[in-house]
C-alpha cells in the first residue's frame, strides 16, 4: 500500500509502498477515504509531541471496513466508520469510568501507532463508530479529532440555552465548528478572528470581533459565561478578562507549545475555571456524528490530493485556510 512515511523530527514525508497490515484479534482493517490534517499532525512531524519514529503520522480519518479479526463482532466488511484519535485498553480506572481518553495505555494514531496518511490502517474495532448513511468520509474524517472534543468542551463547562460563548481562533478548522457546537446547544456565540476571515466566520456566529484586544468588546456584550480557547498563549489573556466572575474556558488549543507566562491574579480574583480538554470518548464521537447527521453542525471542509500532503503540512503554522483540510485517499 502507499503511505507516508516520517522517519524522525522534520524529516521529509516520503510517499512510500509498505506492507498492507493485517487486523489481529479485535481489530480490523479499514480502507481510508478521508483523512484531516490536524495542527498536532505538525506539532508531532516538528518534534514536539513524543513519536516513535519511524511513523505513518496522521490520527483523524474515516474510510470502509476490509477485514475483522478474531473477536470484532461490532464490525463488518463493507462498515463505514471513523476512527478516534487513540486506541484505549477498556480495561483501566479511566475507562471503566468512561473517560477512556485518560487511558492508562492509550495509543494515539501517528505517534505511538502507525496512522492515517496511507491507503490502510488497522485498528481495535473499539475505537471505530460506524458513521451515519447521511454523513461523508471528509466529515467524519475529522468528527473525533475536532468534534467529539468539542462536545466534551461543552459539556465540561456547562454550555446551555442563552449563555455567551466566545470562540478565540474562530476560523481554524476547531475554531468554526467550536462556533455551531456551541449554538447546537442552545448558546450565543462570539467569534474572534482576523480581519480578513470575518466574512466567513460571521456565518456561523452571532458576532464576530477582529481585534487583538477582544475583552472590552466582548465585555460590552455583558461579558462571556464560557470561552471556548482554540489558541492557548496568545490569547488566553484577554479570554480571561473578557469573562464574568466565575466563568469558565475549556483550553483546547496549544498553537505556541513553548512555556507560556499567564496573569495569575486575572484568574484568581475571578474564580476562573481554567478546564483543559485532550479528546473526546468514544460516546463523545457518537454523539459528534448524531449532530452532523441531524443537520446541526455544517462541517466547514477543503478537499486536496493525497500528493499534497508535505505541503499542507508544512503550510499549518500559516493559518490562511478556513475549515479543516482534508486529503481525499
């Protein structure tokens, strides 16, 4: 099968044939259709997420079940699926309490596992959901990456009808569906983007702030209950202003990995709760593909040539894209 193949830190990606995997006892072989391509994709190829290297880099996809092993009787040939982010034992204290995203032996696609950016992957039958017949591979290529964590996001800090939810990075692939998740359930949303990207992210909220310094403006609004942090460092400052008195941020994103300096007292004389979010569970992804089928979330999408991916890849830290991009396979 073609892959691409990464052989250490900022190492080219080769396009190169290797040996089909065959599916083991409770794993099955899917055939990739989709797969997104994720900031972390960069973080991981540019040496700062732990790899094993050599790698097929890539952990969001979506593709046809070929073959099941021994023991995969939640699956079978011809299945549509996506695949979650990791593979998680079932087993352990976190997933026995249904937080298998904090799994003691989670393995994440791409990094501890072969990955998504070849012609076939092999994975526990676990961490595949089957995708409704109304929902595309390019959707549901990045519905766990980007989705089923938003939906934890929301969940983690209470999103409901009527409250204000900023979005920071609100033209990013996390970012404009950050805006229609938090709108699914029942929220006001601020989008806070450049410029130039206004058009496109006013389409998806209820107002749109293009400057650097958001909080006074969001703070006019009558202050947010939630944000929604996409970024990290550059901006999580003016999120914490930007907030009522015991509001909350659900801290996604990390586009900046190296130590950050943050204003404690900012945090400590409002009650912050400052909540990180790493992925979301598989009832997660499920409930993430139960909104894409009912029309609640538009996936916001570009499709490219599986030959583009070097390219795109070394492009992320640019951010001129809106949406997600996505490598047709």
């Amino acid at each position: 099968m073609k892959a691409y193949m990464v052989r250490g830190p900022n190492a080219e990606l080769e396009l190169s044939d290797v040996e089909r995997p065959r599916p083991g006892p409770g794993r099955a072989l899917v055939r990739v259709k989709a797969a997104g391509i994720c900031y972390r994709d960069y973080l991981a190829w540019t040496g700062w997420q732990k790899v094993r290297f050599p790698t097929v880099p890539g952990h969001e996809y979506a593709g046809v079940v070929e073959e099941v092993g021994p023991g995969s009787s939640s699956l079978s040939p011809g299945d549509r699926v996506a695949g979650m982010v990791y593979e998680y034992c079932g087993e352990c204290e976190y997933c026995k309490s249904g937080r298998e995203n904090l799994c003691r032996n989670r393995k994440v696609f791409g990094e501890d596992v072969w990955g998504a950016f070849a012609e076939y992957i092999v994975a526990d039958s676990k961490s595949l959901v089957k995708i409704p017949d109304n929902v595309d591979f390019a959707a549901a290529s990045f519905a766990a990456c980007v989705l089923s964590t938003l939906v934890r996001a929301v969940k983690r800090t209470g999103v409901g009808q009527g409250q204000l939810v900023v979005v920071t990075g609100a033209s990013g692939g996390v970012g404009i569906h950050a805006l229609q998740v938090a709108r699914a359930y029942g929220a006001k949303v601020v989008g806070v983007t450049r410029p130039e990207k206004a058009e496109h992210v006013a389409r998806y909220a209820d107002h749109v702030v293009t400057k650097q310094e958001f909080a006074d403006e969001i703070r006019r609004m009558g202050y947010a209950d939630v944000v929604i942090e996409t970024v990290g460092g550059p901006t999580i400052g003016q999120s914490a202003r930007a907030l009522r008195p015991g509001g909350k941020i659900a801290l996604i994103g990390n586009v900046d990995p190296n130590p950050q300096q943050i204003q404690l007292g900012l945090y400590i004389l409002k009650e912050v709760d400052i909540l990180p979010v790493l992925q979301g569970t598989r009832a997660d992804l499920v409930e993430a593909l139960r909104l894409l089928s009912e029309g609640r979330i538009r996936p916001i999408y570009s499709l490219h040539k599986f030959a583009e991916l070097p390219q795109l890849l070394a492009e992320m830290p640019k951010a001129k894209h809106v949406g997600r991009r996505v490598l047709e396979i």
